[in-house]
C-alpha cells in the first residue's frame, strides 16, 4: 500500500504477489541453478523488493546508487552489506546532487545507456561514467516511464527489445544514434513486455525470461519467434501495478562461486 507508484490503480494482492515472486526465484536458483542471496525484506522500506535500483555490477565493480526517490535511498545498506561479502570492489555515489536508479541502466556487453528521467540526472550518469571507465556511457531523454529499462531491455548478446510506442521507439533511436555499434531490435507491442531478462548460463545457453503469455499475448508470440532461447515466461501481474518490471527485482553478478 504505502509503494510508490505512477498512477493510481488497483491495489496489489499481496499473496499473490508473494506467490509469483516465489516463481521468480525458484525459476533463478532451480530451474537454472543459479546462486540466489536474497536480501532481508525490511518492512519500514516498501519498495525494497525492488533491488535493481540500488546497485550496478558490472564485472568486480558494483556502484551502491543514490536513488531518485528520497524514501528509498536507506535501502542501499542493505544492498551494501551482502555486496560487500561478495569481496566486489565497491564504490558508493555520495554527492549529493546526483540520482541515479538502476532501471536507468542497461548495459548491453558493449556500453552503458543511462535514461535520464525523474529518478536519475546527469550528475549520477557521469559518476556511473567515472566509475565504468572502460565502457563508453551515453545518456537518453526518458519522459513518459518511469525508467528507460520499463520500455526495453537486452532480449540476447546483441538484441535490444524494445516497446512499440512513441517514446520507446524515440529512445531506441536516441541509443542507435549515440553508439558506434549497431544492435538487433525486437520490438513487442507492450512496452512493459520489453523488459524482459537475459542471461547467458554456461550449461543452459541462450535463456530468456519474459512475462508471461496470459498478461501480454502478442509480444509473448514475438518471443517465441526466438529458435535459439530458452524462454522462460513469468508472471508479473502484482508488482507491475507499482511499476515493477521483471529487471527490477534482481541484480546479476557474474562471479565464480566462493561462498
């Protein structure tokens, strides 16, 4: 109840909610035996189930953000503390007139894109600049989401999924512009069905996580036009209504094992 969101809605069910997170991590460590460390849920911090936004990894490098919306900047410690027992190198944004949200970041294995919408300004893209030095950084005008990662997302190595509205396409524009690199585009319908997980696991391959065909059946048809994938759909119904997209709730670490 007390979780941010954009606009007024439905309100969420909360064991349903609880349910389809379950699915999420159970498909994470289960299905494709990935190495899940799950953060203490913290009542005084409603939107704390939403990770992504408090840490960037990239390689041994995890940058600890300073969110966009002042009541959710406690949740960093948290993040902090289980970063820290990784042995990642850590880097902590403490200038004060910088925002950045993870959902503004997508990294593509090439460069970074950082949206610049109401949660992240220019300051907190050049701090993720000085602190990713070996990766060219470009920002986009995001205006009408809350993030640039609610419209698009990496869909494969080079493949950007990207939504099918006014804004979605803009921005994918903005980004084909600003890179020296030219990406493959999948675009789906529903913009919310652009964001969507890839990862690339030695023993699975190619593995694709995508919301699921009961919420958005036209982009799950474009999904499964992907041969070489494994697609997994998942359900995001409750956290969609305040503004959780399936990035959201997790942070990928490639990391060997030593925990």
């Amino acid at each position: 109840r007390q979780a941010l969101r954009s606009t007024a809605g439905p309100e969420v069910d909360f064991a349903r909610a609880e349910r389809e997170h379950q699915l999420y991590v159970g498909v994470l460590r289960g299905k494709l035996g990935l190495q899940v460390l799950e953060l203490p849920a913290d009542e005084s911090l409603p939107d704390c189930v939403f990770v992504e936004d408090v840490a960037v990894v990239c390689e041994e490098t995890a940058l600890l953000t300073r969110p966009g919306a002042p009541s959710r900047r406690k949740e960093v410690e948290a993040m902090k503390r289980v970063l820290e027992s990784l042995n990642l190198n850590i880097v902590e944004m403490v200038d004060e007139n910088a925002t950045l949200d993870g959902g503004d970041v997508l990294f593509t294995g090439r460069e970074f894109f950082v949206g610049l919408s109401r949660r992240t300004n220019q300051r907190g893209a050049e701090i993720l600049a000085d602190t990713f030095k070996d990766y060219a950084v470009s920002t986009v005008p995001v205006h009408d989401s809350l993030h640039l990662k609610s419209f698009c997302s990496m869909a494969g190595p080079n493949l950007i999924a990207i939504g099918s509205s006014e804004a979605a396409q803009k921005a994918l524009k903005t980004m084909q512009q600003m890179s020296d690199h030219r990406y493959d585009k999948l675009t789906v319908p529903d913009d919310a069905a652009a964001n969507c997980i890839y990862l690339n696991i030695p023993s699975k391959g190619h593995v694709l996580l995508h919301r699921a065909p009961e919420e958005y059946p036209e982009s799950a048809k474009v999904f499964e036009k992907l041969k070489d994938h494994m697609l997994i759909p998942i359900a995001n119904t409750e956290l969609e209504k305040i503004d959780g997209a399936l990035t959201c709730c997790s942070v990928f670490i490639n990391k060997a094992s030593e925990l």
